[in-house]
C-alpha cells in the first residue's frame, strides 16, 4: 500500500491507494506552488494548441474544426499531464456536447448522444466487472493465494523462479490491475534483493522482469489493458466487434511468446551469480475480510465470472452482462461496502469513455478520413503490411511518452481510415502494440512502481523497453494478419 501526504499551510491529508489515482492525487494534491505550476502549463498548451489549430484548419468545415482542436487540445493536455489523464477524458465530452450540441456553433446541431453513450458502452461494463473481480481478491487474500500457489512449482533455480515470476504476473495481469500485481510481486521479491550484492545480475533480472510481464501480460483479454478496451470500443463502432474469447486468442498467445522471449534476453543480459534462490510470499499478512464466508463467495463469483466470459460462444450471454455477477454479488453478500465501491480507480473508466468519445468525435465528422489523406503516403506504399507496421511503431513510440490508453484514442480513429475493410486488424495490432511501451519510468505504472524502489536507474529499462518495442509490434501485426488468413 501506498501512502501520501500532502502538507498545505492550512492542513495535513493522509491518503492511501493502491492503483492509477496515486497519480491522479499527485497531480491533484493541494498546494498552490503546484497549482500555479499546472495553471500556466495549461495555459501554455492552449496557446500552442491554439495556434497551430488557426495555421492549419482555414478551409476545413466547421465541425472538422472543432473536433481538430479538441484533437490537438487533447494531446498537448495527455502529453504534458498539465492537468490529469481523466479529467481530459471528461472534458472531452463536454466539450461535444456543448460544441457540436447547439446552436451557439453550428447552425444546424448533431446529434451528441452518441458520445455520451460511452458512459453505458460494453467495454466500460467489462473493465468495471473486472474491477469489482480484482477488489474481491485482494480484500480476502485470495490474490497472495493464488500467487504463492503459482510459485511453488518453481522450485529454488534463478532461471525457473524468474520464469514463474514472470509468467504468474502475466497471466494475473490479465484478470487484475498489471500495477497490483507489479506492486504484490515487487513487494515479494524486495527482501531478497536487500540481502545481495548490489551488483549481482539476478537482482536486476528480477526486478526489471516483474513490470515487463505485468505490462504484456495484459495483452492477453480485453481488461487487461486499458488500451485493449479502447481498441475494441472502436472495432464495434466500425461494424467490427470482438468479443472476450475472440480477443483472448490473438492477445493471450501473444502475451505468452513476448514473455518467454523477454525471460530469454533478460538471462542473457543478466546472467545469474547465484545457484539457489527463494521467494516466500507472506500468505500470512491478515486480510481486511479473514473469514471462509468471504473467500468462499469471492472465489466463487470469480470462478464463474471467468468462466462465462471465456465460454460466452457456447451460452450467448453478452461479456457485458457477465460482468453484472462480480458487480452485484459482491455488493449484494457485503463483501464489498459501499467505501470499498468508492475506492474504485473510476478514474479509469472516465479516461477510458472519453477516449471513446472522441474516436466516434473524430470518425463522425469526417475529421479521420482527412487527417488519413495526409497519410496517405503510407498506402502508396501498396503493402498493408508495411501500413500496420508502421502505425504500431508509431504507436508504442507515443505510448512510452504518453498514457497508452491516450495514445490509441488519438492515433486509432486515424489509423482504420487508412484501410477501409481491415478495421478489426488494425485495431487488434495498435491495441496490442500499446501494451510494448516499456522504455521509461512514466510509460506504464508498472514501471513507476519498480522505479520508486529505488533498485533500478532509467538505464536500466532501456534494454527491455528496446526489446519490447521493437519486436512486439512486429509480433502483433504478423499474428494477426495470420489469424486473420486463417480464421
């Protein structure tokens, strides 16, 4: 658990969180040296983002223009973090509704319920389910269970534990918050790198592995990776959708090969000095609900929740509706108070909806088709492959500067213009590629958990980061063009 204090001239605040609001409350933490700071930022965005946005759009239509501010406005705000990701989320959907919702600015207003639908989108259902499903864990202690569970085949060999490590954090990050896991896992491992040479290769293996997996790992299913959610919210709004089993399939193996390839280059650039190695994870630590009563129903709801969203070809019954089990039935046996509901990262679903609002935004006015004519250079190319390869380096490139989740809002709206009739490729490759951005401390929060330990430098990630970025991309968009010609 995380805690920060903020101190102002007027009061002390204690606060406590375990996922994405940890920066939200940094960014949002009283003090007005730091509002000051975020005032002028924003207000420098907006100048630039105002005039680049005169420069550029002189004889485009009014509601292209607008939605191309918003655009611009939107990446300078992501970019600089001149205010927080999720805020940017609801501002852009107010700003369609006020802009392209009435009179004041077109004379003849469109229709703007569609983006406030995101709100009640499947995606946004899915992710809270997953939510609900992840809090449940952690409250009872089935989460450490699980964990020490997975682990105890490993044995004591570097290599075997390094591997178990990174595939039990893969295959929980599908299901639950990557930065938990990271955080669980971390924490597991933190005793024995205090208790080596500083300069033994193993410690860095393991400490760079745990953040590594946990990102890629939540290629593997829709919630594991905002990103997925997003990509898959447009591939629907394009006549494309993808379900949980679908998306599993291309995303899972994938997850896996990237993972066993990243314990192979992580071998080689740290080769082990040591011949045994133990990690105990303390199943003991004494769980905010201890009792049978609440493991037994957690591990229940989770069972079924699971199974039905990876059988949802056999029984029919939507992913959406599925997630209703976690969200009904832990409130409804009290394992969840209403507290625990409010200490939810909602943030992320108004990051999330947002970005939806704007990919609807910019494909409705026409904005994506323009802005694919100025990449239009890319289909002269006459090669589809080269077109996806391209735009996913693109975009793991922006995502190791940028929030992922904010990344493919922008850049997917643009990118399935640019192929008409292959939407769902290239929302699966970009989606998938968003996960590959390991390069820095700020790119994932995985990363910023392992960094704040203090036991890595930037140095160190760059190896990694290069690895990933590089061959994930690669690997997604030759999986998927294979799938695609197979299925």
């Amino acid at each position: 658990m995380t805690r920060y204090n903020a101190v102002t001239e007027e009061h002390h605040v204690d606060v406590e969180y375990r996922d994405s609001r940890r920066a939200a409350y940094r960014i949002l933490s009283p003090g007005r040296k730091f509002a000051l700071r975020r005032l002028v930022l924003f207000v420098l965005v907006s100048l630039a983002v105002i005039w680049v946005w005169r420069t550029l759009t002189g004889g485009l239509p009014i509601e292209e223009r607008a939605v191309l501010f918003l655009f611009l406005l939107a990446v300078g705000l992501w970019l600089t973090e001149a205010v927080p990701a999720f805020a940017v989320g609801l501002l852009i959907m107010g700003y369609l509704v006020f802009v392209l919702g009435t009179p004041i600015f077109l004379p003849q207003p469109m229709d703007v319920s569609v983006y406030l639908d995101t709100w009640s989108s499947p995606v946004i259902w899915l992710i809270l389910g997953g939510f609900f499903m992840a809090e449940g864990l952690a409250l009872t202690g089935l989460d450490r269970r699980l964990f020490a569970w997975a682990m105890r085949p490993a044995g004591h060999r570097p290599e075997r534990v390094l591997l178990a490590v990174m595939l039990t954090s893969a295959v929980a990050s599908m299901f639950v918050s990557n930065t938990s896991t990271t955080a669980l896992l971390i924490g597991a491992v933190i005793p024995f790198l205090r208790r080596v040479d500083p300069d033994e290769p193993f410690a860095r293996a393991l400490i760079l592995a745990i953040p590594f997996s946990a990102t890629l790992g939540g290629m593997g299913t829709i919630i594991g990776s905002a990103p997925n959610a997003i990509a898959a919210g447009i591939a629907a709004e394009a006549g494309k959708p993808v379900n949980f089993v679908e998306w599993m399939v291309v995303g899972a193996p994938l997850a896996m090969i990237l993972v066993i390839a990243g314990w192979r280059f992580l071998l080689w650039r740290y080769p082990p000095g040591i011949q045994r190695f133990e990690l105990e994870l303390d199943v003991q630590e004494t769980p905010a609900l201890e009792g049978k009563r609440e493991r037994r129903i957690v591990a229940g709801i989770t069972l079924v929740t699971v199974l039905l969203w990876l059988t949802e070809p056999l029984h029919g019954i939507h992913v959406a509706a599925v997630s209703l089990i976690p969200i009904v039935g832990l409130t409804m046996t009290q394992v969840m108070s209403a507290a625990q509901v409010r200490s939810l990262p909602w943030d992320t679903l108004m990051l999330v909806a947002g970005g939806l609002s704007l990919g609807a935004a910019v494909v409705d006015t026409g904005l994506a088709d323009r802005l694919a004519v100025g990449l239009a250079v890319l289909t002269e190319l006459d090669s589809d492959l080269l077109v996806f390869l391209v735009m996913a380096l693109l975009t793991v490139t922006l995502s190791n500067f940028m929030s992922n989740t904010a990344t493919v809002s922008l850049v997917l709206p643009v990118a399935v213009a640019l192929l008409p009739g292959r939407e769902m490729e290239m929302c699966l490759i970009l989606g998938l590629s968003a996960s590959c951005a390991l390069l820095l401390p700020v790119s994932t929060p995985p990363n910023a958990v392992a960094f704040s330990t203090g036991l890595i430098k930037t140095v160190d990630l760059r190896g990694p980061g290069v690895f990933a970025g590089l061959l994930g991309p690669l690997l997604a968009v030759c999986w998927v063009l294979l799938l695609s010609l197979l299925l």
